[in-house]
C-alpha cells in the first residue's frame, strides 16, 4: 500500500517513514529541502533497508502537487507534515507562513478531493488551545485565539480539512503534538536544525557538546514549582508510531467521523529546569545555563490528557523524559563524531 509523506526528510516525518516501513507500507515522500537533507535517506535505509521514493517538489507550486498525483494514482493514504514551524520566525514573516502551510494544503485537498475516497493525517499542535484554562489539556478544550501566525496556520488548516471532507470522500485525523524530542535509538536519524535551535532539547544537546557556550532558560517567575514553563515532551518515535496507528484506522474504515482529533503526549508536564537535570543526569555533564526575560507568546503550561489516543487508538507514550533525552544526546554525540 503506497503512502505519501509531506515532509519526510524531516524530523518527525523521518521517523514516521521509518515506522511505516516497518509496517510494510511503501512510502514516497515529498520534500523540497528547505529545512532538512537528502542524507536523511542514508539513515532511513541503514534502519528498515528499505529505500523510500523521494520527490523532490515545492507543495506551494499548484503544477507540481498536480503532476504528482497523476504519477502516482495509486496513493492510499497522506500524512501531511510538509510546513514551516518556528513560532518567532512566523511573527516576523507571517506571509511565508500563510504561503507555506495554508496554500500547500489546500493544493494537496484539492487533489484528495477528486478522488473517490481518501484518508489524510495532519500534523497539528497544542498551540490550538493556546493557554488552556485546566490541566491536563482535553480535545474539548476551547481553541483560543492564536498566539501566532505559525499557531494560526494550524488552527486554520484544522478547520479547512473540517469544511472540505463534509462535501468530500476525505476522512482525516488531526494529530495535535505537544513537544517532540528525542531520536531514533540507532542514532541513525534525528532532530538536525539548520541554525539555532528553535526548540528547547537541541538546544541543550548543542550547549553540552560545546557548540553553544549557554544555554537561556526564558523566565523564572512563572506561577510553576520552580518557576519555569511546563510543558509535555513526547519521543518522537512515540508520536510516529501513532500516525501508523491513525493512518490503519483510516485505512481499515474504523474511524468513527469524518474527521476525528486527538492529543499526542505522554499526560505528564516537565519544566524547563527538570529537563536540564534530566539532562544533567543522563549525560553526567553540568550544563550552563542563564535565565532571560521571558518570550513575548509563550504560555505558563501545556501538558496532554491522553485518555482519548489510548483509548479509541490504543496507543501510549512509552519513553521516559530521561529515555527521551538520553537518545538526543546519543544522537548529538553521533552527528559531531
């Protein structure tokens, strides 16, 4: 059964290719390199030994999704994870972020829509409940206003799939992220940022190795335990055996409505702090850091209740915090080897 993967070259679509290659899916993935390498192959192989397809094309060109779908009718099943994501990069060019992750999709439902059934998984985030008002944070919980154009995008492209698969034969899941860290443990692949670190555990891996000389921990006065932010780091091998999990539902006709939703998190909050002990302990490295003023749009905690994935996917979070980190740091060590 053939599956396409927007964005399979990078972070979590790498790992999910992996994953449905392991389940014998074969996978062609579309990517247009903009944030991630086409060595990501060479791990993809040395893990399954198997060679995904890779085409190389700009979702945001109409022409290409077109002639793409009409070379490979055959398509079963999309997990759309192709968008760009860094929340402060998408406040200063809101554009590209419009462009990028509102127009790709669409060009993708256009295609989807034609045809007589088909099954789409969406990447999404809990930046759709921006700063929920009860922990642990429910698919119920209302969708604040974004605090973000990238938070928007989301937001916007849950509710165009919503409108387009009423009137269509698309069923679709919407996968909501908390945060992914952590790598394959055969450090064969992982998460590779081209620059600085948007995110807070390759930041720390780079600050350990030497790369970075410290680390900023974004506030201190938050209303938490020990005053930094919490939020929900999930292995990021966790979060790409769900969308296997998600895509056989969808496949296997067991989706209950059109469009369905659910958290992917392990239901547990980690601070900022308890992930640089985390750090700490599994590395035995100390690690500078310094607390900063607090970012303009982040919020005081966000962790997932996971009950519904468990349930209605049958599906778990298995690795620890320290299992999470261990395996970034594994990877980091590899990668400047």
């Amino acid at each position: 059964m053939r599956i396409l993967v927007t964005g399979g070259l990078g972070f979590i679509g790498s790992h999910t290719v992996v994953e449905l290659q392991n389940e014998g899916f074969e996978v062609v993935i579309i990517d247009n390199l903009s944030n991630s390498s086409e060595e990501v192959l060479k791990g993809i192989v040395a893990i399954t030994g198997k060679m995904p397809i890779l085409e190389k094309l700009d979702l945001r060109e109409k022409s290409s999704v077109q002639d793409f779908f009409k070379k490979y009718q055959d398509i079963k099943g999309v997990i759309h994870f192709a968008a760009s994501k860094a929340v402060g990069e998408s406040v200063e060019n809101p554009l590209l972020y419009y462009e990028n992750n509102i127009s790709a999709l669409i060009y993708l439902l256009q295609e989807l829509e034609q045809k007589q059934e088909a099954n789409f998984i969406f990447s999404s985030s809990c930046t759709v409940y921006g700063q929920a008002e009860t922990m642990p944070i429910t698919e119920n919980a209302s969708i604040q206003i974004a605090m973000s154009p990238y938070g928007n995008t989301k937001q916007i492209g849950e509710e165009i799939i919503t409108d387009v698969a009423k009137v269509s034969g698309i069923n679709a899941i919407l996968l909501r992220y908390f945060n992914p860290i952590g790598s394959h443990p055969s450090a064969e692949i992982g998460e590779l940022p081209i620059g600085v670190p948007q995110n807070l555990v390759p930041f720390i891996t780079q600050t350990g190795f030497g790369l970075r000389d410290v680390l900023s921990v974004y506030g201190d006065d938050y209303p938490t335990a020990d005053g930094t932010a919490i939020r929900d780091y999930i292995h990021v091998v966790d979060l790409a055996k769900a969308h296997v999990i998600a895509l056989q539902r969808l496949v296997n006709k067991k989706n209950e409505n059109k469009v369905e939703t659910f958290n992917l998190g392990t239901g547990k909050g980690s601070s900022v702090l308890e992930v640089i002990h985390a750090f700490e302990k599994v590395s035995g490295k100390k690690l500078p850091y310094k607390i900063v003023p607090r970012r303009e749009g982040d919020i005081t905690e966000a962790y997932a209740n996971t009950d519904k994935a468990n349930k209605i996917l049958g599906w778990k979070a298995k690795s620890t915090l320290e299992e999470s980190i261990a395996s970034a740091w594994k990877w980091e060590q590899k990668i400047r080897g």
